[in-house]
C-alpha cells in the first residue's frame, strides 16, 4: 500500500490509495468506468469459457477445436470497435435513430419468415444470407428500446395522459414482439416482453393500467404454451424432472456440473458434463453450468457480482440524466441486460424452465454478442452526458486546451 507523508503534519501519513479511490467513485464519470469495467470483465470470462466449453463439441463436428472461439473472438473485436464508435454518438443522434432502428427491426424480422429464415432447434429466428447468419430479434431489442426513448421524449410534455404512454408504443412494440413469436422463439419473446413492461414502468405508467397489461401478457404466454406440445414437454420437465428422460437429461446435467464445481472448481478445460451432457448447448445457454463446474463457486458468484455492478451502473446513469430520451434507454438497455441474466441463470439453475436464453457477454453467439456490445456503447454515450458529466468533460477540455503566448512585442523594441 503506498504511504505519503502530509508536509504539514508530518506524524500523519496519508494513505493514497484510499484517497485515489475516493476520487474514482466521486468522479462524475464513475459510472462509465464501472460500465466498462463489468463489460470487460464479462467479455473476458465469456472469452475464456467458450474456448473451454465448445473445444470438445467443436472437435465432435470435425472442426478445430478453436473453431467457436475464434468466431466468438472475431465478433468480441467487431462488436468492441462497434461499441466505442457508438459511445462518441451525440445523444441527439441517437435520438434521430429512433424510428429507423424500428423499421430496420420489423425489416429485419420479416426477412426470418421470408425463405431467408433459417430454422434451429425449432425455432426460426436466424436470416441466412450467402451463407451467413444473424439473429435479428438480438437488435430487435436495441432498436426498441432507443425507439421507445425517442417516442416518449416527443411526448415529454404530455406523459400524465395514460394515452400519450401507450400509443403509438404498444402497437410498435406489439408488432416486433408478434413478428419474433412468429418465428416460435417464446425465450426471446419473453424477454422482449418483460423489457416492454419494465420501460413502461420507468416512463411512469400507472399501475391501474400497468397491471392490466402484466394480466394480458400472462394469459398470452399460458395460450402459446398450451398450444405447444414441446413447451408443455418443457414445463412437465421442470415439475418433474423425471417425467421425460430424454428433455431433463440436460437440465440435470446442468445441475451436476454446478454440485461438482465445489468452491474453487475443478479447473479449466476440466469439466466433465460438457463431454455430452450438456448436448450442443455448453457454450451457449448452459455456459453458467460450465463456469460453476470449472470456476466452482467462485467464478458463479464474480459472473453475478459483474452483472449486479453492471444493473447498478445502468439504473444510476437513468437516475442522473436530465433528458427522458437517456433515462428510458438507459434504464431499459440495463433492463434487458439483467431480465436476460437473470433467466438465463434461473434456467441453469432449475429455477425456470428451458427457455434457451443467452448469458449476455458470456455465451457463445455473434449476434447476441455484438447487439449487447451496441447496447453498451448507447450506455456509454449516455454516462457521458448526465448533468455532471457534461460538465467535467467541459472543464477537461477547457483545461487541455494549449496556451499560445506572443513573442512578437518582445522582439519588436528597437535596442
């Protein structure tokens, strides 16, 4: 620990790393730092696992080992440029984007029930072009939540009318939610789901009208569940495991690997359940189950610490802004983060059933990847224009600014 000694009174040391950490959380850019922090850290974790996780499903498929690690690398690299140019946006930029990010959305989603659409695991949700593939309900997400800023800030005015707060919101949002269940991706839609009600719970909506739209969504969910014998299969799974053998294999298996991680875990590349049983899913949606039998208890618990310093950060930048447009999406970017971690980790740990949702950073996937990357750089920019912030950039600049001084009356006295 490194010690200073004060000249005036020098029997008192002062300790300067206190000090200096201090300063950081009293900075006006705390919450931009811890942003980038939490992200790098999960980004790093993610790195790291999926070359653990997939290298045996890679070798399985006839691949290099590598093969989803360098993919997942090739998208952290893109995905990091994407997010720094996004954080140098202007707000008022952002803002602009509001309604193009809405129709790119709703063009992009329609391209999945076009012949482009590609089915996986049941689910059409991917767009298969020359080969290449994305998920467009992965930036559906980001397009909504900065349309929905963009709509409420043009109605700022007049957000006491329950009117003003649900139209034109709910038809727009109604329509990417409808387009991406469409495509029978209910994981993704519930998630989508939830971040609709969470923005409309941050614009103020009453609960008189709140309440009756959580009712809404409830009942929809329980139709497209009983309208499918699969996801009912899923639910019979969770209520008893051993109801089906073959669909609670790799729940189960999800839970072995958490029991056998320990404390410490049993070390990188060591895990066991990946080799099967986990299926073709250990470095995707049970990528948790893998950190908790490599890392043990210790690394489950830095995953969930990152992503409530993460939760933390967000909500205090909507908290500190002075503009509504920054505050919604500011508060529902960090909303989908944590309602997606959040089933993601309820699902590894039998808490929810199979709903085949990411760990943003984490799991394996270009598209989800590089849209939270997006998400994060948007996070950025709006850390960086609270009221405090604005200032303390101000002042920075005005201080890096050169002086300029004048020789030239020096040198024009006659001798």
């Amino acid at each position: 620990m490194a010690i200073a000694t004060d000249a005036a009174s020098p029997a008192r040391p002062i300790d300067t790393t206190t000090s200096s950490r201090r300063r950081v959380v009293a900075s006006p850019l705390t919450d931009y730092y811890l942003v980038a922090f939490t992200v790098t850290i999960l980004c790093a974790i993610g790195s790291l696992m999926v070359l653990s996780a997939s290298s045996v499903l890679a070798q399985a498929q006839g691949s290099s080992p590598y093969y989803y690690s360098i993919r997942q690398s090739v998208f952290l690299a893109v995905g990091i440029v994407a997010a720094v140019l996004m954080s140098r946006l202007p707000t008022k930029t952002l803002r602009g984007l509001g309604w193009v990010g809405w129709s790119l959305s709703v063009l992009a989603l329609l391209l999945v029930l076009s012949p482009l659409g590609h089915n996986v695991n049941g689910n059409t949700n991917w767009v298969n072009i020359g080969g290449a593939r994305f998920q467009p309900s992965e930036f559906a997400k980001l397009g909504l939540v900065i349309w929905a800023g963009s709509v409420y800030h043009a109605r700022r005015g007049r957000l006491h009318e329950p009117f003003q707060l649900l139209v034109p919101f709910i038809p727009g949002a109604g329509v990417l939610l409808a387009l991406v269940l469409a495509g029978r991706d209910l994981g993704t839609g519930m998630v989508i789901g939830l971040v609709v009600l969470a923005l409309l719970f941050f614009v103020g909506t009453p609960f008189r009208v709140l309440v009756p739209l959580v009712l809404g969504a409830a009942g929809l969910v329980g139709v497209l569940l009983l309208g499918s014998s699969n996801r009912m299969s899923r639910i019979m799974v969770f209520l008893d495991p051993q109801s089906n053998t073959d669909l609670s294999s790799q729940p189960m298996a999800a839970l072995y690997a958490l029991a056998s991680g320990g404390w410490w875990g049993l070390g990188l590349g060591a895990s066991k359940q990946k080799w099967g049983g986990l299926k073709d899913a250990a470095h995707t949606d049970y990528i948790f189950a893998v950190i908790g039998e490599e890392l043990g208890l210790f690394g489950v618990l830095l995953v969930i610490a990152m992503v409530a310093l993460l939760a933390r950060a967000g909500f205090s930048i909507a908290l500190k802004s002075d503009k509504i447009f920054n505050r919604i999406v500011a508060a529902g970017i960090t909303a989908w983060f944590l309602i997606q971690a959040l089933i993601n980790i309820g699902v590894v740990l039998h808490l929810l059933p199979v709903l085949g949702v990411p760990l943003p950073f984490v799991s394996s996937g270009g598209s989800s990847l590089l849209a939270n990357l997006l998400a994060v750089g948007v996070l950025l920019s709006l850390a960086r224009d609270t009221p405090q912030a604005r200032k303390h950039l101000a002042a920075r600049r005005k201080k890096s600014r050169p002086r300029m001084t004048s020789v030239l009356a020096a040198g024009s006295r006659k001798s």
